[in-house]
C-alpha cells in the first residue's frame, strides 16, 4: 500500500502500529533539491513480542492464501474477513484500530471502496467488543477442523468441533504420537515387536500340524491349538 505522505506528516509515518506485525519505510521524494513529500511503503515487521491479535491476524492471513491466494476475490461474503480483523483490533488497539484496519484491508481486499470499509469500522464502534473467543472465529470464518488441522491453524476454533471435542483428539494425537516414538526407540534398541514374536513362536511350535492341515486353513479356522498332553505317571519297571 504506497500513498505520499505531507512533509509535516513525516513523525506520523514514521510511527506506525508495530504491535500489529505492520510497519513502513519512508523514502523521500524530490526534484532537485526540491522536498515534495514521503513516500510511505507499508511492510511486514518481524519479531516482537507475540500476542493474540498478531497470531490470530497470522493465521487469518494462512488461511486466505489457502482458500484464494495472495488477494481476497470480491465476493459478497468477502468482508467477512475484515470485519473479523476490525473486531480483533478493536479490542487489542480502542480508538487507534482504524488505522490498522484501514492498512489491512488494503493489502488483502484492494478492490474494497473505503466507505465500505469504513462502515465495518463504524459498526465496531457502536457496540462494546469483547476478545472474540476461538470458536466464535471458527464460526465466522467457517473455519472446518479438517481445513484447520490441515494448516496447523491453533487461535481459531472450527464451527464442526466443539472446543471440548478438539481437545479430546488432540490427547488421542499425542497419545499415538508418543506409542509411536516409544515404539521407535524400543525398535532402536534392538526389541522385537509383539507381532515378530508371535509370529515366531507360531513358526517354532506349528500347532497347525498336530491337526494335519496347513497354516493359513488353521488360521481361517480361528487358530486353535490342540490339546495339551495329559500328565502321565511313570511305569515302573520292578517285578
């Protein structure tokens, strides 16, 4: 987003919103010696210190470049996702959100006319926002768990799984995950599996011959072992 800036601007350029991840370089502009103005060229600050605005707006900005790419298509639900980031930034910013929503919206949603969005601006001011909560996002943004395992999104809930039911198979997840790398590292120390075990006892043993027929029609008959010998008490040979 470029605009010139007034030479009696400048200390405003200059100081931008760096809690929201934004920021801007000034390059002067002139004609000899000439000074017309600023240009002021908006870019992406990284570090800082991490907060819920900045990994939520992160993660709506994931989430756009999977559904439509670099630019949100002008469509009639697309002001949803500035309407989104205008409720974050209201909360995390009060009065000094507008510029940051104003920023936002340029870059993502260009097409949008500025009384549009301008209007989403005002209508966040009219009613006392809380913090959205994660699946109030999900809900908005129509947000799947399937979609958001799949971009690894974590701040936004998703409006087909409750909150309740994430967290019971994301315990079932590490629970895989760690047999996993136990099972791993008993293999990397030399451990048989379970399954090779058996399989070689079953190879040692044949209990399928005690019945005269071949293994895979003992293993289609449930696996049955035979019987095991009676004890026999020992003959004596005296007279």
């Amino acid at each position: 987003m470029d605009r010139l800036v007034g030479a009696d601007e400048e200390a405003r350029s200059i100081e931008r919103v760096e809690e929201a991840g934004l920021g801007r370089d000034i390059t002067a502009i002139k004609v000899g010696d000439c000074l017309l103005g600023y240009k002021a060229v908006q870019r992406r600050v990284r570090g800082g210190r991490w907060n819920h605005f900045r990994g939520r707006m992160r993660e709506i900005e994931k989430l756009i470049r999977h559904r439509h790419g670099e630019i949100v298509p002008e469509a009639d639900d697309a002001l949803i996702y500035v309407e989104v980031i205008a409720s974050l930034a209201y909360v995390e910013f009060k009065e000094g959100f507008v510029e940051v929503v104003l920023g936002w919206a340029a870059r993502w949603l260009p097409w949008a006319g500025k009384a549009a969005i301008e209007e989403i601006i005002y209508e966040r001011t009219k009613v006392r926002f809380a913090d959205l909560t994660a699946d109030a996002l999900g809900h908005a943004l129509h947000l799947s768990y399937a979609e958001r395992s799949a971009l690894d999104i974590r701040t936004i809930g998703a409006f087909d799984v409750s909150k309740a039911k994430r967290a019971k198979l994301q315990k079932a997840k590490r629970r895989q995950r760690d047999r996993s790398r136990k099972e791993e590292q008993r293999r990397a120390a030399g451990a048989v599996s379970r399954a090779d075990y058996l399989d070689n006892s079953l190879a040692a043993a044949r209990p399928w011959e005690a019945f005269g027929i071949s293994r895979r029609t003992w293993e289609r008959r449930g696996k049955p072992m035979p019987e095991p010998m009676p004890d026999v008490a020992p003959i004596s040979l005296a007279a």
